[in-house]
C-alpha cells in the first residue's frame, strides 16, 4: 500500500510566497491610493483658481505647504517606522489621507484647506517610508521587480486617475468636486484595509533610539558626496510634480490637461521594464537624460498659451520620460550607495531636500503667474535651467564602494 508523505515547504518556498504576497498586497495598496490621489490633484488646481477664486500664489501656497511639509516630516517619520512598523505606519498613512481628503473637499477658504494640506502631507510622509520598506524587507531576488511593479502602477493610476476624477466633477456641478474628494477618501480607506492585511512580523533586532535615530542622520551628512548628490537631485521632486499645476495655469482647458496628465503617465510606465533591466538605472547617463528630458518639457511649456495641444503632447510625452528615468535612476543610486541597513536615513535627507526645493520652488512660481504672461514664461524657463543644472551636477553621483541597503519590516 503506498503512502504520500506531506513534506513541508522548504524555508526558500516559504519565504517566496510570503514575499509574492507582500508584493502583490502593496501594489494594491499602491493602486488604490494613487488612483484616489491623482484623480483629485489633476483637477486640484482648477477648482482652487476658477472655483474658488484664489490667486495663483495662494494656490501655490496651499500646494507648497503639502509638498514642502510632507517631505520635511520624512526625517522623522521614516524613523519613526521603523520603531513601529510599516504595517503600522502604513494603516496611520491612509487614515490620515482619507482625512486630508474629505477635509478638502469641505474647505471653504484659506485656513481649512491649510488644514487639509496637513493632514496629507502628514499621511503622505507615513505612506512613503512604510510602503518602500514593505518591499525592501522581502528577498533580493524579489526585491527589484516588486519596487519596479510599485512604480508602474503608480503611473497606471497616473493614467486612470484624471479621467476619472473628470467624470466625477462633471456628473454634478457645483458638487462635483466635494464627490470627487469623498471618492478619493473611500479609496485610501480600501488601501488601509489592504495594509492591515498583511502579515505581522515577528520583531527583529530592537529598535533603534532616538539618539541613534539622530546619529544616522548625521552620518548621512557627513557623507558628502552622497549631501552634494541629495543637493543636485532637489528640483526632481519639482519638476516631476508642477506640469500638472502649470498646464491649468497655463489656460488649458480641463479636457487638454486630462490628457496630457495620461500621455505623461503612460510614457513614465513604458519606460520602468528598460530602467529596472540589469540595474540599468544605477548608471550616471540614464539619470542625466531624464534630467535633459525635463529641461526640455518646460522650454516647449514657456512658449504655450492654452491653445496649442501639439506642442502639450510633446511636452507630456518629455515630461513622461523624464519622469519614467528619473525616479528609479535615483532609487537605484541610493540603494547602491547607502550603508548596509541605513537606507531609511539616506531616503530621509534625499526626500527632505526634494521637499525643501519643491515647497520654495512653488511659492516663487505662484508669484511669477501672477505677475501674467510674462511671469509665467519666466518660470517655465526657470525650471528647465534648474533641470539642466542638476543634469551638469549629478554626473558622477555618490561614490561606489557601498553595500546595497536592506531593511527589514515589522507589522
């Protein structure tokens, strides 16, 4: 009589079926929250400066004050997630952002919607750190396909976000933009639910202190060709965010912006299979290219006016490659050059300083739209010189000679 004896898993098998299910969990996550984000902030800027009535430095100001914020709360929250835990850290994130969200859509004037920006900044600096440590906690074998699914899902909803959002403003004017902002808070709710769905991690090492927490930091600024990377990379930030402020202040119509906000994500989504290929995005000319790519997006948007849709394609579809070769180029490097388990510090200061230039950079641009024409030109050029500049400065990058990070993740 025979006999099949139920032989266990190996530790390997285990450990690839749970880093499957941390990575198809989080790519979930991933869609439902930039689907809900992108849908509002492509119709963000319209309902603030038409709608509303704001001027265009008070819009900046309320964009400012999210992006600015959210990236300078990223020294302390990315190590306050490794005390708690991604999954922990995740959960706040989206409670957070369905906060910010349902706030905004409630907003009646200056005050409440700074209110807002807070709340998402808040949430947006616990999402960020949680969701990357998620994956960087699975094996390396997995490691680099799961953070390239992350990103090109991020684009996916890039895509699917603003057509949406359209549909939603326009089934009920005048109210279209509170149903939007209750959509968007309903899908980052789905996404905390997504994260308490994943599976607690037994406790590792103990957790840091706060003066080691500190100490990091500093041995990140000690690093300095890592600092004059961080410095150089500041405008990516900037100039993958403000096409979609400047195309509505540009004074295209609603439809125009739509669809150059979805030929910009399509490309950024083609173009992760050729940068997360062979770590191609670890070598200086893919990070440089994209750089030029951006430079020139803002010089064909310094000479639009509203009404010329060629010329905004070819601007989305620069903008798309920018920003499909710089993101991972910048994740790569850094993950590349950062010390055995501190990536999380080296993300902080590299974050901290997108943020810092992206929050001043839409405080001048505001008050250079609102001077007209003119002023709006001078901006679209500003930022294509300050991609240049970044191309000439990050050619060599931070040094080699590092072991790539890894960081492990705790429910």
């Amino acid at each position: 009589m025979n006999s099949t004896a139920l032989v266990p898993a190996s530790p390997e098998v285990e450990d690839d079926r749970s880093a499957r299910r941390v990575i198809v969990t989080v790519v979930a996550i991933q869609f439902a929250s930039c689907l809900g984000f992108f849908a509002v902030m492509a119709h963000l800027v319209a309902y603030l400066r038409y709608d509303l009535g704001l001027l265009a430095s008070t819009v900046g100001l309320v964009l400012g004050v999210r992006v600015g914020l959210q990236f300078a709360l990223l020294l302390p929250i990315g190590a306050a997630t490794d005390l708690i835990g991604a999954r922990r850290a995740g959960v706040i994130a989206c409670v957070l952002r369905a906060l910010g969200f349902a706030s905004l859509g409630a907003a009646d004037g200056v005050g409440t919607l700074l209110c807002a920006a807070v709340l998402l900044a808040a949430g947006g600096a616990f999402y960020n750190p949680a969701a990357q440590s998620l994956l960087a906690g699975v094996g390396p074998a997995r490691r680099s396909g799961g953070f390239a699914a992350y990103v090109a899902t991020q684009h996916v909803a890039t895509v699917a976000g603003p057509p949406a959002g359209l549909v939603l403003v326009s089934v009920a004017p005048g109210s279209g933009f509170a149903l939007l902002t209750g959509a968007a808070a309903a899908m980052w709710a789905v996404a905390g639910c997504l994260f308490l769905l994943l599976p607690r991690r037994g406790r590792g090492p103990a957790p840091a202190r706060q003066g080691a927490v500190l100490s990091g930091v500093r041995a990140v600024l000690r690093d300095r060709s890592f600092l004059l990377f961080a410095v150089m990379t500041a405008p990516t930030t900037l100039l993958a965010n403000h096409i979609m402020t400047a195309v509505p202040l540009l004074g295209f119509p609603a439809g125009a912006a739509t669809l150059c906000f979805c030929v910009l994500a399509a490309v950024a989504a083609a173009a992760q299979p050729f940068v997360a290929a062979g770590q191609r995005g670890r070598r200086p000319w893919v990070l440089r290219t994209g750089l030029l790519c951006a430079a020139a997006a803002f010089f064909v948007l310094a000479r639009l006016d509203g009404t010329q849709l060629g010329p905004l394609m070819l601007a989305a579809v620069l903008n798309g490659v920018a920003n499909g070769l710089i993101q991972p180029a910048i994740f790569q490097r850094a993950a590349h050059h950062a010390p055995q388990g501190s990536f999380g510090s080296y993300y902080g200061v590299l974050a901290f300083c997108a943020g810092m230039f992206s929050f001043a950079g839409d405080l001048v641009i505001g008050r250079l739209f609102d001077l007209g024409p003119a002023g709006a030109t001078t901006a679209m050029f500003g930022l294509g010189a300050s991609a240049l500049i970044a191309a000439i400065g990050t050619g060599a990058g931070p040094g080699p000679g590092r072991r790539p990070a890894t960081m492990s993740s705790t429910g």
